[in-house]
C-alpha cells in the first residue's frame, strides 16, 4: 500500500498514527519531494471511482493562489490530471493507494471500511 503526505501535514500525521495503530503496512512517500506523475495520477482517479475534484486540495494556499474554483469547471479531465501532476501541493493529502481502492483525505470511518 502507498501511503502519500506532507509530514507537517496535521491530518496527515493522524492517519499515519491510525495505520501505525491498526498494524496495517505502507510504503510512505513525501508528496511534495516526490509528485505524483500524470501516470499515477490517472490510475489512481480511474481506479478510485472518484469525481476528479476530490483528488484537489482545495482548502490548499496553491489551489487558492491559481484560482482553481473557478477555473476546475472549464478544464477537461486532461487538462486537470496534467495541472496536478506539476504540483504536490495541489494533491489532497493523504492519499492511500492500494491493490484495489484509492482513498482521498482521512475520514476513519471510509479508512476502516476498506482498509480492515
């Protein structure tokens, strides 16, 4: 399982420590030192189920700073997995990734569902 952060991240510290808690294995990866490719990227939001706006950190200063409120709805799809691949910080954090689901954000209870 690929667990990515931002280690000063508070959340993020959190589901570390719930992972760390539950015994369950990860391989830990610094999102900002090491971006998610456009490859990743699409794999992850094609594998996840999720609508594409989930994978933003939109409470993040750089999603505020390029307006992307606004500008998201106008973007395709492409165009929107190339602007996240150009920034870590653009990424909700964290993000688990494993064999079969793709989690965005911590909410325990989504974690215990598909991690346990």
């Amino acid at each position: 399982m690929l667990f990515l952060e931002y280690p000063p991240c508070s959340t993020c510290k959190k589901a570390k420590k719930w992972l760390d808690d539950m015994g369950i294995a990860y391989e830990s990866r610094h999102i900002k030192e090491n971006n998610p490719t456009y490859e990743e990227l699409r794999s992850w939001y094609e594998k996840s189920g999720l609508p594409l706006k989930k994978f933003f950190n939109t409470s993040g200063l750089q999603y505020r700073a390029l307006e992307l409120k606004d500008k998201l709805p106008g973007m395709t799809e492409e165009e929107q997995l190339r602007l996240l691949a150009t920034d870590g910080m653009l990424v909700k954090r964290p993000l688990v990734v494993t064999e079969t689901a793709v989690l965005t954000g911590f909410r325990e209870a989504d974690w215990e569902k598909l991690l346990k």
